[in-house]
C-alpha cells in the first residue's frame, strides 16, 4: 500500500473553501488554483487590483554580529550597499554553481535579516542555510510555521489597501519596506517587490490575524479587487519572464542559465559557487533563457525540447497562452549560439515540430489605460519657457498620456519617484570652497609614482604643450561647424592627420576620435561596411574594455562578435585557434599589439591570416612604439587605430583622451568622422578646408557612415605639439627609455624570490607578474609608499587572479624600480 502524503495548508483553507476556490497541490500545498477563472484573474491583476494567499511561502531569520558576512557568503548578490528597510533579490547557489533557490533578503536593521524563500524549499533550504551558518556567529531561525504572507497585486493596490493602515504606502518604494505597520490594528510588515509585473505590496503578519486582514482587504476594495489563484499568479509572471523554482532555476539550473546572471556578483568576496560561476561564464559554450512566441499552433509545456536544424539546442522551461496577448508564449534555456532575437526555432510538441520565434525579454510592460491614470500637480519650472499647454500638445503629437509614458522602457526599479534631495543655493564663493574641497580629494601623478598602464600611461609631457594650448584660440577650439573660417583649427588638425599617418605609414588618418576603443570599433564597423560580411574575430587580449564597447556597438549591426583565446605560455594570441576561426564570413580581425598584457604580438602572421580568406586587418597600436617596431602599414593593416594619450596628454584622470584612425586610401569613402585637406585660395596662398566629413549632419542619415560627432581638438593637438616636438630622434628615444626600464624592471623581479614573470613572449614596456599576495593588499601596501601599483588582472580574466600587469615608462627612474622590488619582495 502506498501512503499518500498529507498536503499542507495555508491559515486562510476555509476561507478559500468558502470562496468556492479550486484547489491544487503546489509543492507539497494544497492552495487555490482559481476562484473564478485564472484568465479572468489575471485580467483583474491588470487593469485593477487582485489578492493572493501566499502563506505558502517560507521566512528564515538570521541574526547575530556576523550576519552581513554571512548572507554576503550565502548568495551570490552583494548586500554590501543594503540598507535598514531595504529588500535585495538574489539566487543562493551549491558549490557546483547550480542553483539551491531563489530569494529575497529582508534588512531589518543591523544584524537583523529576514530571508524570503519558495514554498517547496522550505526544509531543504533551511537545512542547506543551518549547515553553511556553522562557521559564522549567527543564529537560524525557521518562522515559517508562524507567519502569513498575502500578496495585494494591480494598479490600485495602493489606493485599495491605503485606507486599512496608518501610513502613507507612497513613502515605500520599490524593493523597500516598512516594518511593524498597523493593518486593521495588527502589526505587520509591508514591502513593495511584486511578482506580476503590476505595483502592489506584500504583507506578512502573524497566522492567527491573517483571515481578518483578507477580508477586510476584499471589502475595502468592493468591485476593485477579486481574490486570485496561483494559476494566474503563474500566467502573471510569465508575461514578466520572472523565474519560478523548478522551471526556470534548479538544481540542475544555474543562475546564469537562468537568466539571473546580473544577480550574480562575481567580484564580490568569496561566496558559495563563486569558483563555479565564474567557470561557466567562461565557457565557450553557453546556455541562455530567451523568451519565443509561437508561430504554428500548439500548446507548449514545460520541458519540451527546443531544435534548430535536427539539432536539439536545449528546452522549454514554461509555456503557455498569454491572457493580456492572446498567444502562445513560453521561455527556454537553449544554446547561446542561437539566442538572437528575431531566430525561428521549432519546439518538439509531442511529436510534431512547431514554429516559434525568439522575442525581446518581457513579453509585457506595465501600462495604464488612459482613464486610469490620476495626474500629479503640474509643476512650473521658470527655466523651462515650455507652458503645460505646449507639453499637452506634444504628448498628443507622440500618442502618450503622460511624461512618464515617454520613459516606459526604462525599469521602474530604475527611476526616482520624489524630488531630488538638493540643497539650499549657495553664494559663489560656497560653491567655489566646495567644488576645491572635492578637487583635493583627488591625488596625482605628480604626488604617486606610477607603475600603472593598461591603456593610459603616465609618460612625460614637455611644458612647452602646456603653454601653447593654454592659448585662448587654442583651448577654445572645437569641432570646425563653419569650417573654412576656423583656418588655425583645420591647420592644427591637418598637422595631426599628417604626423598620424607618417608614424602609422598609412595614406590618410582623420581628424581624430573620442579614445582608442572607440576608433578601433569604428575600424571594425568601417570593415563590416567595405566587406558585407557579418563577423569580426577579435583576440582576448584585445583591451578588455575595447573589446565590451566592440559588442555593444556590433549587436545593433547584425553581427557577431568572436573571440580568440591566448597561448597561456607566450601571452600571445594563439594562431591555430585564429586560423581555424577566421572564414569567409569574417569582416575583419582586430589585433592589439603590443596587447592588453603588454606582450608583442606576432603581426605579420595575424595579418596573412586575414587576408587569405580576403578578411580586412584592423590593427591597435601604442603609437609610442612605432619607433621600434613594425608599423600597421609596413605589415599590410588596412585599418590602424590607437589611442593618442602617450602623445602629449596627461592621464587627467581618466580622459578626455584621443584616439586616431587611419586607412589605406581605397577606404577613404568609409572612413568615419571627418578629413582635413589642403588647397589654395584663389590668391594662390595655401589654406584648409574639410575635405571629407561623412557624418548625418553634414550628409543623408543613409550615406553617413558612423555618428561620431566631432574630433578632440584640443587633445589631438597635444598629440601634434608633442611629436613635432620631440621630432624623430626624441620620439625614438623615448619608446627605447620605455624598453630599457621596463626589461631593467623585468630582470629584478625574476631574480627576487617571491614574484615570477608569467609569460614568456617579447614585451615591449608593460608585463605580467604572478603574485604569491592578494594583488589588493599588494597594491594598498605600495600606496602607503606613494607607489601605484600595477592593473589586477583577475578582475578582466579570471584565470590570471593573482597575476598583476607591471608598467615602466620613460619617467621611472633606476631608484624608484628598485624601490618598487624592495617593498614587493619585503611583503
């Protein structure tokens, strides 16, 4: 005989039994599956207001002086910045990076938390959280048994639930809440997450008071409000893409797959799974949660398999049909490789393969009907001459209601719904005092010495630079919009242009670009352009973040962005993978050389790899090497690109920096910004003007070829006045000081005991030393010296944790190298 296992029940059984309620078994509950239909439950979440039971759920109390370490050790999320009356969603992982549940931390206050966990979890979780507890100074409280949550859902949810409590809702935001809040004269809490995608508010009270606050709720609310099921509760976030435990995340799921991968903090701290996390984001291969809609008919079910091809390329984690769009839609987690938005897919109903194409995550937005929006007191600005009137009729002219309409796709956890918090006006010289105390706050180069590159390097920067562009024709010189009239400002460009392709021995160079990640970016949409081909190979050693900007920019272009791995022993880009990687699709290969590692590259090999299967050659340089070594145009690179900070410009920080493109002629017509060109008056006397500028303000939006918007002047005229000053025999002076030091530097350290050199290929002024110190401790304990230390690597690359990047320029001197290794070696 087989004995059947007693389903739970909620406080509110009777209550639901009253209402008529179907009821279901739901992880191990025997809850309300509808009451009049889920459909029509889920129409009233919508466009009004619905009451859920979810007492179901399960509420852990962790308290003690070491609870935020704790929590910090238990999710993958970071707590770091939660506050007192602040919520924080997070998945909880097991060591091999899958998932145990997902949940919400609750701050109390200091050392007081509440975890928010799923139903069917309960004695599983709190048993996984009692474990891992055992060695932090904390005490595990299970108070699920005593606690009743309901869960008022919909755009009147506030105005319904404001007239049973004696406070404001409006004052708790968005993953915020309010503890110990009096309903129908019970305390409560009351926070505002949601799980439908409409405002509303969960409420969690004691068991014995949970029968008379829903009922209170559903007579204050009369006609507004209906009782609702888990079956709508589940259409609901659907619509949203909010994941459900054992759909979505599992213990086969991880959070990545799941979709939760910005929940997941990988350079937060140790915590459980880090180490496994950050293996499967690594892998080549990798699994996705995309939301499809169907084209053919058929009803889809959880862990049908989705194909492409014959191939099965992974499975449907829910389906159903979507009350609010009347269709078919479902989530699946399937191969990376086919995640673009717009792909058909089949999804194997029973037997039959069905139609389905990928679609933007979610399927539905939080939207109110015209009627139901309640306009806010109109607010006057006198620095705004637009009246009301002006503003009604613009909104009329976009077909929105409101001013908030026009900002829908932004998230509303995103946006801040009050005033800012400013100060009173302050006299100028307040705020003069101010804005001085901020700037001290800052420390320099001048006050550190810096051992810091990786792609902004403190070289020398002679004072004649600073007195001629401190000139008021000079340093208020801007993109040339009424070009010809700006004859210094086309002068001084037209030198830039000049100098750039002299040192590149490329034909033309531009006016210039915002940085080097950016120009070599465009030099990779100028490559797409000129081949028509869709994909562009970029090594991983490529900087780091010119290789981020690269994607964001390529996944509006309908094209893919492909990397190649390293040769951990050289540090170089590894040749067989590049060669097995670039074909016929390829637009362009983007190499950096020296690379992000400071190692040379092989670029001649690179470079016959391109153009054998006809792929275009998009080579970043540090111009400062191209004294020494190949430039773009000796190994055959179609396009060159940089940035031109080393040349004459501070590390100010971080930026403004310059970057530079430049071309073999035959690509002149793609070429991005703008050109200066030299010509004669009709006095025969020589003078500029601009002779290309491909940009849509200047052409039509079809024919401009990037929206770059201007040149930096100012900066690449410091990149002019550099080079012209230090004059050919300056400029390879400096690129050999930069060598000798950096190999000097190089040398000490692999005779020192404790560091060792990581890669084995040529460098030219940066390398990477393996660390027996946590690079953060090492980097701290140089800064108490005035050191700056070297990039960490693990930051970018997982694999080199504890590896930092060392960079030596022209300025360190002898002394302060050998500084350098006494502290790293007597640490």
């Amino acid at each position: 005989m087989i004995e059947c296992m007693e389903l739970k029940r909620t406080k509110l059984f009777s209550t639901h039994e009253k209402l008529n309620a179907k009821m279901f078994e739901f992880a191990g509950w025997e809850m309300p599956l509808e009451y009049i239909s889920a459909t029509k439950e889920h129409d009233y979440v919508r466009r009004s207001a619905g009451l859920f039971d979810v007492s179901h759920m399960g509420e852990v109390e962790v308290k003690g002086k070491e609870a935020f370490n704790f929590i910090q050790y238990l999710i993958t999320n970071d707590i770091t910045n939660l506050k007192a009356e602040e919520i924080i969603y997070s998945p909880m992982c097991y060591e091999n990076g899958m998932t145990v549940d997902d949940l919400l931390v609750y701050m109390i206050k200091e050392e007081n938390y509440l975890l928010v966990i799923n139903a069917g979890n309960i004695d599983k979780d709190y048993e996984w959280i009692k474990r891992q507890s055992e060695k932090f100074d904390v005490n595990i409280n299970n108070i699920s048994n005593h606690v009743s949550q309901l869960a008022i859902q919909g755009p009147k949810a506030e105005e319904i639930l404001s007239k049973l409590v004696n406070i404001n809702l409006s004052d708790i935001e968005f993953y915020k809440f309010k503890n110990n809040i009096e309903i129908c004269g019970e305390k409560c809490i009351i926070s505002r997450t949601g799980y439908t995608g409409e405002d509303g508010f969960e409420i969690y009270c004691d068991e014995n008071v949970v029968e008379k606050i829903w009922n209170d709720i559903l007579e204050v609310g009369k006609q507004n409000i209906t009782p609702a099921g888990l079956g709508a509760r589940d259409t609901l976030r659907a619509e949203v893409n909010l994941p459900l435990y054992g759909h979505e995340i599992s213990e086969e799921i991880s959070p990545m797959e799941g979709g939760l991968g910005v929940f997941v903090k990988l350079n937060k701290q140790n915590f459980i799974g880090k180490e496994a996390l950050i293996g499967l984001k690594s892998q080549e291969t990798q699994k996705k949660l995309v939301a499809f809609e169907m084209q053919g008919k058929g009803m889809v079910r959880s862990g049908y398999e989705i194909e492409i091809d014959d191939k099965v390329i992974g499975f449907v984690t829910t389906g159903l049909k979507s009350p609010t769009l009347d269709k078919f839609i479902g989530m699946a987690i399937i191969d990376n490789n086919y995640a673009k938005i717009g792909s058909e897919i089949g999804v194997r109903v029973r037997k039959k393969l069905v139609s389905a194409v990928i679609v933007k995550r979610p399927f539905y937005k939080k939207q109110y009907k015209k009627t139901e929006i309640v306009k806010e007191e109109y607010k006057q600005y006198s620095y705004i001459p637009a009246t009301r009137e002006d503003e009604e009729k613009m909104l009329e002219a976009c077909k929105v209601n409101t001013i908030d309409d026009l900002f829908s796709d932004i998230p509303d956890s995103l946006k801040l719904k009050k005033d800012l918090e400013l100060e009173e006006s302050k006299s100028e010289l307040e705020v003069i005092q101010i804005v001085k105390n901020i700037a001290d706050k800052n420390i320099s180069t001048e006050q550190l010495t810096c051992f810091l590159g990786a792609g902004a390097y403190d070289h020398y920067v002679p004072s004649i630079i600073k007195h001629i562009t401190s000139r008021s024709e000079f340093y208020t010189a801007y993109t040339p919009y009424q070009a010809e009239i700006s004859q210094g400002t086309l002068q001084s460009i037209f030198e830039f242009q000049s100098m750039i392709s002299e040192i590149t021995k490329m034909d033309i160079a531009n006016a210039s670009m915002y940085d080097g990640a950016t120009a070599a970016v465009e030099g990779c949409l100028l490559a797409v352009s000129k081949t028509r081909r869709k994909k562009v190979v970029v090594g991983k050693t490529v900087h780091p973040e010119t290789r981020k900007i690269l994607k964001t920019y390529i996944q509006f272009n309908d094209c893919e962005v492909v990397e190649v791995d390293y040769d951990r022993e050289l540090g170089m880009t590894d040749l067989n993978r590049l060669n097995e990687v670039v074909d016929e699709d390829t637009a362009c290969v983007l190499l950096q050389s020296p690379n992000f590692f400071g190692v040379i590259e092989d670029v001649d090999e690179v470079g016959q790899i391109a153009h054998d299967k006809k792929a275009m050659y998009v080579l970043s340089v540090n111009p400062i090497t191209l004294s020494v070594l190949k430039s773009p145009g000796e190994v055959g690179a179609d396009v060159a690109v940089g940035d031109a900070q080393p040349l004459g410009n501070t590390l100010n920080y971080g930026g403004p920096y310059v970057g530079f493109l430049a071309i073999k002629s035959g690509l002149i017509r793609k070429m991005p910004g703008r050109v200066v060109g030299q010509t004669v008056d009709r006095d025969g006397n020589r003078c500029y003007c601009l002779t290309l500028q491909t940009r849509e303000q200047h052409v039509r939006r079809e024919k401009a070829t990037s929206n770059i918007c201007s040149n930096q002047g100012l900066c690449a005229l410091n990149s002019a006045i550099y080079m012209a000053t230090m004059g050919k025999k300056g400029y390879e002076e400096v690129a050999m000081q930069n060598m000798q030091k950096s190999h000097y530097a190089a040398k000490k350290i692999s005779e020192g005991e404790k560091f060792q050199l990581l890669f084995k290929g040529k460098f030219f002024n940066e390398f990477v030393v393996k660390s027996p110190i946590e690079i953060d401790e090492l980097n701290k304990k140089l800064l108490e010296n005035n050191i700056l230390g070297g990039c960490d690597l693990g930051k970018d690359y997982p694999e080199l944790s504890g590896c930092t990047m060392i960079c030596v320029t022209e300025k360190r001197s002898v002394d302060e190298i050998d500084k350098l290794m006494r502290i790293m070696e007597g640490m």
